[in-house]
C-alpha cells in the first residue's frame, strides 16, 4: 500500500481511538440503562418531593364533595384545581386515620364571620372553618377573584366553552360569588 | 395594569389575527437563517471545484484552490450558529457521543464529520501534499513544522507518489459530489420534512436547496476570486470569469424554474394552507420579491444572459461579475431569511401572523450573526497565506 495511504489510516484510527476514550469519559455512568437517556434522570426525578395528589385519593375521604362535584357544572373541574396539589394534606389525614365523610365526627362546620376582610363587606357567610394545622391545610378560596378568573368576561374566550359574566352587570357586586354559587355545585 | 398583563399586552402589540400563544416569537432567528445560508457555500464552493476536477472544465483551473479552500473556512463555522442557538450550547457534543439515528438533526453531525473529514481535509491534503513537502523543506522556524506536521510525515514525492496523490484525490471528488449534495440535501430534508408546516414540507425542498446551494456557493468564489486578484494586483482570467458566469446563469436558471415549480404546484393545487400563504407573500415583499427574485434573480439573468451572447468590454464585464456576485450571495440570504422566517411567521390554525425583529446583542442577535459570518473569511485568509494557490509547483496539470 503507497506510504499516503498507510499513514491517513494510522491518523484516522488515531483520531477514532480519541473518540472513543472521550467517549467513554463523557458519557454519563447510567446512560442507556432503560433507554436513549441517563438511567439516573429517572431516580433524580422520583427522589424530587411529591405534590400532587391524585383526585381518587381525594374522594376516598370527601365522598360528599366529590359527589356534590360530580354532578354539578364544576364536574369537568378537578379538586386540586382550586384547592391545589394536596400531597402533603393528604398524607396528614392518612397518617391520623381520619376521613371527611358526613359521618365523620372530625367534621366541623361553623358559621363565623368573615367582615374583616378588607376586600369583602358581606356579612354573615356561612364559613367552613378548618381544623387542619396550617402546614397541611389546604387553600378554601372563597373570593370572588378567584372564581373571576375563568368567569370574567373576556373575548378571548370562547362563551361556548365556559360562561361568562359581566362584573359590573351580576347580581350584587359586593357579594361572595359561592353565597350565591356553591362552588363545589355552582348551579343548586 | 400589572405586570402580568403588560407582557401579554406587549407580545399582543406584535400579532395580527388570531395566533396560538406559543407562536407569537419566533425560536429559529437569524442563527438558523445562517445555518442553511453556510452549508449552502460549503456545498455550492465544493462542487464549482469539482467542476474543474472531475468534469473537466479547464477554464475553471485558476480558482480550484480558492473553491476548495473557501469551501473548507465555511465548513469549519457551519455548526457555530447551531451551538450558539442552542439552550445549553456546551452540551452539544453529546449529540455526537451518544448518537440517535432516527433523529434527522442529530445526524447533521455524522454528515458534517464525513464531509469534513472524509471530502474535504482529504481532497486539499492529497492536492497540497507535494507542496507541503517542498515547503516544509524551504521554510524556516515554527513554519517548517506547521508544514512537516501537515504532511502527516509522509515525505515521497517521486513521480509514482504523486500519480497516486492524483489518483485519491480524484477518487475523493467524485465521492464529495454526492456527499455535498447529502450534506446540502440534508438541510433542505430538515425543513422539507417538517410536515406542520405548509410553508416548508414539499419534497422538492432538498433540491430547491441543492440547486440555491450551488447558486450561491458560485457566487462566493467568483467574489473570494475577485477579491484575492485585486489585493495581489494580480490580472483576472477573463475565460476564467466567463465560465464561471456561464455556470452561474444555468444554475440560477434551474434554481429559479424549479422554485416557480413549487410556486406553481402551490398555486395548483391550493390547499387549506395557501390562504395564508399568498398573504405572507404579501408579507416578505422585501426579501422575497425585491431582494430574493428581483434582485437576486432576475437582474442576474438578465445580464448574465447577455453576456451568453454578446462580450462588452472587459472591464465592463468585471465590473458587472462582481456586482453579480454580490447580489446574488445577497439574493440567496435572502431565500433562506424567507423560508426560515417565513415559514414561523403565519400561525399553524392559519389565521394570523407574528411579526420578528432581529435584536442587536445577545448570542442570537445580529452582532453575533456579523462576527460568524466574518470568521470564515478570516480563516480563509490564513489558508491563502499558508496554502499560496500560486506558489504550487505545477500550476497546470489537469
């Protein structure tokens, strides 16, 4: 073989051996152990806190609000929704055994009044008040911003997908939406 | 208004009808209209030198060098816009240490190492080979080593030898015609088959490409050949001007029948998309109709047309080849501003638009697209000045 050719192979076998030790430095340790990617992404991301509960877990203890929810305009909405991700809430109750049903002698529902608020002068609303610590309580929002964010006019969106109202044209426009609206079923 | 809402204000200022929200700015900017724009020289420079070579064309023999050397500065930028458009730019060798093959943009590195390693570093060793032998034995200090590293040790250069350099070197150009078409085929195969967007899938866009690569890569060596004559004083070789002309005026015939086919083929057929196609034509009347057809066409044809038939003076046609070459390297930017931009421009429910504005700083913004696109030419100047075309041995020997 012409001495050219003999020495472009040694220069390219070189330059592929370079490759290779590289190679075998970069490449992460896991990678390609489940599949085109690095194993450890997979344990990194499962060792990450958890959030999110998952709504079945919800109604195993709530049967008379999912049940509420589940028949009413709100169905297509889930808890975590508006109540948010819940993991940690969920965890609580579990751990005290305790469940929300009706029947439940940890219900407590009291009428207190909620007029401090600066935002709101409706009076005498009838206000779940939670025993749950702080930390494992979850958010109750009840103003009527909250529920205006999907519900405000806006014609960006489509009034067959979602009802719209008018602010300043419904009804009382200092009164909580959920007096009139029970949020879980907002049409009884 | 609060905060959240003055964004969404802002970005609404720039829409026009109705657009889906992860549409209203563009990803692919300027970067990734170099991107197809440098390829293109690449393969266009590439294959004007294997005009010489393979087909040969003897009146092409004084910008052999040049072709290959140009082609080679492009090529060694040509991923420099891509890294500097990704997120996370220092990751992006890990494309090539862990290679998916069904992935169509991480085998742009496969045919880029190819055509690099395999086309182009191999053609110009096996052509400057010689040469480099007798350099490195003229030269004197850190040159001398430069020139004996680049000879790879291989110092033979007895008549055999050198029929064998021969040999390889043209076996290696009939290879790199097809791998410049692969490798520009291939860009035109990344926005061809994207089948979301209307503006872009067509099958004819890997040869709309090829043949726009091959426009504008003849263009860069007619300027580059003109360029380098005026610094060394030197006289340019009106034949050799000539046919690059004539090269050029077929190509960019081809180039432009067959873009007025998929024009026509649009036009024809006139699905849902072509709507809001006609009107973003409307919308790049700038870098479409002026500078892409106008411009970078039309008044190109026409004069190179004429030279087909009748030979005004000298200087009249060098004056004329180099503003040629000047708008059509600008005219075929232009193409590929049009398609890239183009096609992010018209929402994908086909009921409104975006609108872009390269910005000034920032990695991809127009200064850094500037400095890319300067580099090239820098590199090119160095090769000139340890690769001298005109300090070969044999000047002519095909």
């Amino acid at each position: 073989m012409p001495q050219q050719v003999t020495r472009l192979i040694l220069v390219f076998a070189i330059f592929i051996g370079i490759f290779y030790t590289v190679r075998s430095y970069f490449v992460p340790e896991s990678w390609g152990e489940f599949g085109h990617y690095r194993g450890n992404a997979i344990r990194e991301i499962a060792a990450l806190e958890t959030k999110y509960a998952d709504i079945k877990t919800c109604i195993e203890c709530h049967k008379e609000n999912a049940g509420l929810l589940a028949e009413g305009e709100h169905a297509s909405i889930k808890c975590q929704t508006c109540h948010g991700p819940g993991y940690k809430h969920n965890k609580y109750y579990e751990l005290q055994g305790k469940s929300n049903t009706p029947d439940s002698a940890s219900m407590s529902t009291e009428i207190t009044d909620t007029s401090v608020s600066t935002e709101n002068t409706d009076t005498s609303i009838q206000k779940h008040k939670s025993t749950t610590p702080e930390e494992f309580r979850l958010r109750t929002p009840d103003d009527r911003k909250f529920c205006l964010n999907c519900h405000e006019l806006n014609s960006g969106r489509p009034e067959k997908a979602i009802k719209q109202i008018d602010v300043t044209d419904h009804y009382n426009m200092k009164k909580k939406c959920i007096k009139c609206h029970p949020p879980h079923a907002p049409n009884s | 208004m609060d905060p959240h809402s003055s964004i969404l204000y802002e970005a609404l200022s720039k829409v026009e009808g109705y657009i889906y929200p992860n549409e209203v700015s563009l990803y692919w900017g300027i970067l990734i209209v170099l991107y197809p724009y440098i390829t293109g020289l690449v393969a266009g420079a590439f294959i004007l030198a294997s005009l010489n070579r393979v087909f040969k064309v003897k009146a092409l023999r004084p910008i052999y060098e040049i072709s290959l050397l140009s082609s080679f500065s492009f090529l060694t930028i040509a991923t420099m816009p891509l890294i500097a458009h990704l997120g996370q730019p220092f990751r992006f060798y890990e494309m090539m240490i862990t290679p998916h093959l069904s992935s169509a943009m991480a085998i742009f590195a496969f045919v880029y190492l190819w055509y690099l390693m395999v086309v182009l570093l191999l053609e110009i060793w096996f052509d400057y080979r010689k040469d480099l032998v007798a350099w490195s034995n003229e030269k004197k200090g850190v040159l001398r080593i430069v020139y004996k590293v680049l000879t790879l040790g291989v110092s033979d250069t007895s008549q055999k030898a050198v029929a064998i350099d021969e040999k390889l070197g043209y076996a290696i150009t009939v290879i790199g015609i097809p791998s410049a078409f692969l490798l520009h085929g291939y860009v035109g195969f990344i926005f061809g088959s994207l089948k979301a967007n209307p503006w872009w899938s067509s099958v004819i866009m890997p040869v709309v490409f090829l043949f726009s690569a091959m426009v504008s890569g003849i263009a860069l060596v007619l300027f580059l050949y003109m360029i380098v004559a005026y610094l060394r004083k030197q006289k340019l070789d009106m034949d050799c001007l000539d046919s690059i002309g004539k090269f050029l005026f077929y190509t960019l015939i081809l180039d432009f029948v067959l873009e007025m086919l998929d024009t026509v083929h649009r036009v024809y057929t006139a699905e849902e998309s072509f709507d809001i196609l006609s009107v973003l034509m409307t919308k790049l009347v700038v870098t479409l109709s002026i500078g892409q057809v106008f411009f970078g066409t039309l008044i190109p044809v026409a004069i190179l047309g004429y030279f087909q038939f009748r030979k005004p003076e000298d200087h009249i046609r060098r004056a004329a080849y180099f503003i040629i070459s000047i708008l059509v390297l600008a005219g075929i930017f232009c193409m590929r501003w049009n398609v890239v931009i183009g096609g992010q421009l018209f929402s994908k429910g086909f009921m409104g638009f975006t609108t872009y504005k390269a910005t000034l700083f920032g990695t991809e913004g127009l200064l850094s697209s500037l400095i890319i696109m300067g580099i090239p030419f820098v590199i090119f100047a160095i090769l000139l000045w340890l690769l001298p075309p005109w300090k070969k041995q044999d000047l002519v020997h095909y």
